[in-house]
C-alpha cells in the first residue's frame, strides 16, 4: 500500500522545508505535519488497519528523518497512530456490542447502520502489544471498509488540531494562580506559549517581567516590546546579567522546544543559565509547553545541549580574520536543561512535575511507535 501522488507531492514538500528549516516553531511544524497525514489518510486504499497504521509510520519517518531535531514532528505521528488505533478499537467494540455475543467480527455495514458512537472525554488506552482485530473477519470489501472508517479517522484527526490551534489559550488558563501580584519574573528570549502565559496573568495580576535578550539571536528583544505594549511592566537585560538579579526574582518561566522522557528538556540557548542561576538562589524554575511537545525520546546528544548548531557568524563574524583561525565557534540552538533544574512544567492538560513526564508519554504515545519504523 502505498499514498496517493497528491499526497506524496505534500510530503516531499514538507520535508524539503523541514530540512531547509523553512518550518519556523515547533507549534507550526505540528500542524503542517498533521494536514499532511490528514491528507495521507483521506487519500488511503487499505484493507487491514495495519496497512494504514505502516503507511502513517513510513510517512513519519520520512519526515522524521528529513529534520531529526524538529521533535515535534515525529511527536505529532505518534499521537495521530495512537488515535486511529484508538477510533478503530472503539468502532469495533461498538459493532461487536450492537452485533451481540454469536457475531464478534467487525462489520463496517452494521456500524455505518447503527452510527457513530458517542464521543468520550477519554477512551482507555490499548496495550501497545494487543494486536488489533483482524479485518479477514468482517463482511464489508475493503473499498467498504476503508469509506467507512475513514470519516471517524479524520475527525479524530482534527481533535488534534483543534488541540493544536486552542494550545496557548489551554496553558494559559491557571496563569492567574501561578503568577501573584508585585512578583517580578524572569523569561528567556521570545516563546509564543510563555508570551501567552503572561499576558493572560496581566489580566489579573500587577506584576514585572524581565527578559533577558538571549543573544546573538536577541529574541528577546521582541519578546520585550510584545509584553511591554500589552501593559506589562518589563526590563530588558543582557544575558551576562542573570546571575546578578537572580536574587531579585520570584520565579523563572521558561518555554521548551522538547520534554524529554526522562523529565529534561531542550530549550532556548540560555535556558540552562537561568535554570542554574535559578538553583543557586533557590528560585522555582516553571516551563510552559504544550502536551504536543513531549516526546518519548532520551538526552543522546550531550551534556548540555543537543547538538543542533546555526551560524557562527551572528557569534563571531568573518571579518575577523587571523582570529577564525585560531578558534572554533559555536552557536548551538538549544541547550539542555536537567529534570533537577525544574519546578513543574504548565501544559494544556494541567501541571505536571518531571517525575511524571514518563507516565504522561505512556498515556499518549503507544509503545510501538517510539520508533517510527514499519515491520
């Protein structure tokens, strides 16, 4: 089995940008990756669940590999695998129910007869090794079965872009309890969730913000100008200076690029700074992310960051001469906080410390699509 070419065409795209890293932000490279699959699954002939659940693995591996370090991503065909299984096993118990005890098999026929089942606020998650219902069983053709099933893949589908598209709202809801009046905040660069986050605390909350600049990026001066026209009171300072207001801070809030399965996270480059400063004057280290960004993976990367450099030259320009000679620059994207440099991280489905950030990836990914291969 194979996607369609119009689907194909989409994919190729997507890669091509992902590996140009024309994909700006992990939020953005999740809904692109997600109409792509959207459109791999409405253009999909199978017979067997296991056909489509291989092609979706292959699409995302292909992607995966066109930019290994855009977590995102893969995170965003895992948790799509893990809602088809789940629409497929919820459609197929209901069949089974609605059929009664002499008929077990799956029939697309009774089920498109008896309709949709109700949508549930959670659905119990299947064993990652239980294999699924065999479609050999069932008394529709294939061309029936696929037609059938395909409107309940695709609305389940959509439920993660909603979630995509609501995600700032959603991790924006406690801010009010988490941020108290005349308290003075620590962020990092420019993150759209933590953006988000104090903007909507400053509805009611009186507070103050300081940013560090986050060079040779200096995101934060962005940042800075955002919260500052939306009424915050807000200081922008130079990397060079954490150390020395950290006594001053209440708390530091920091975005994630990636949560980690062992509670870390690849951040911002200084993120790791603030964090350890943070730890020296006993400050609460709080990371705002999105449930999309958690992905089950490990740390194989480095100490402190993850390996993932861009241009040197914002560091240290080519005019320079005789001194590029001598040196070797580094300007890595992220660094890589530990699981002991954090409080708490604030997601869309509440707070959560990072000692439970591996039951949280068993609850949404399966087991078998950590690693996005096919059989």
């Amino acid at each position: 089995m194979s996607a369609g070419p119009s689907s194909l065409k989409h994919v190729e795209s997507l890669a091509n940008r992902l590996r140009r890293r024309q994909v700006c932000g992990s939020r953005q490279a999740a809904l692109e990756t997600l109409f792509v699959l959207q459109k791999v699954v409405s253009e999909a002939r199978f017979s067997h669940i296991e056909e489509l659940l291989d092609l979706v693995k292959s699409i995302g591996a292909r992607l995966v590999k066109a930019q290994p370090k855009e977590h995102s991503v893969g995170n965003t065909v895992r948790k799509a695998l893990h809602h088809i299984r789940e629409e497929y096993n919820t459609a197929a118990a209901q069949n089974s129910k609605t059929k009664g005890p002499p008929q077990t098999g799956f029939s697309i026929s009774n089920f498109l007869l008896t309709g949709q089942p109700k949508k549930h606020s959670s659905h119990p998650k299947s064993p990652a090794v239980e294999k699924l219902p065999s479609v050999d069983r069932m008394d529709a053709n294939s061309e029936d079965f696929a037609e059938g099933l395909k409107p309940l893949l695709m609305d389940a589908m959509q439920d993660i872009v909603d979630e995509l598209e609501t995600v700032y709202d959603n991790v924006s809801k406690t801010a009010k309890d988490h941020i108290h009046s005349d308290e003075i905040i620590l962020t990092i660069g420019k993150s759209r969730t933590v953006e988000a986050f104090l903007k909507s605390a400053a509805h009611h909350r009186k507070f103050t913000v300081i940013v560090a600049e986050s060079g040779p990026s200096y995101t934060g001066h962005d940042m800075a100008r955002n919260l500052s026209a939306a009424g915050i009171s807000t200081f922008l300072v130079p990397d060079s200076s954490l150390h020395a207001i950290m006594s001053r801070v209440n708390k530091v809030i920091l975005g994630a690029h990636a949560i980690l399965a062992n509670g870390g996270m690849f951040a911002m480059t200084g993120s790791l700074l603030a964090a350890t400063a943070a730890r020296v004057h006993s400050t609460p280290v709080v990371v705002c992310a999105g449930q999309f960004k958690l992905t089950p993976l490990w740390n194989l990367y480095h100490e402190y960051g993850a390996l993932d450099f861009t241009d040197p030259s914002r560091v240290l320009g080519f005019d320079e001469g005789k001194l590029l000679e001598n040196v070797e620059v580094l300007n890595p994207y992220y660094d890589y906080v530990n699981p002991e440099l954090v409080h708490v991280y604030i997601t869309n489905d509440g707070d959560h410390p990072p000692s439970s950030v591996y039951r949280l990836i068993k609850e949404t990914y399966d087991d078998e699509d950590h690693e996005l291969q096919t059989r």
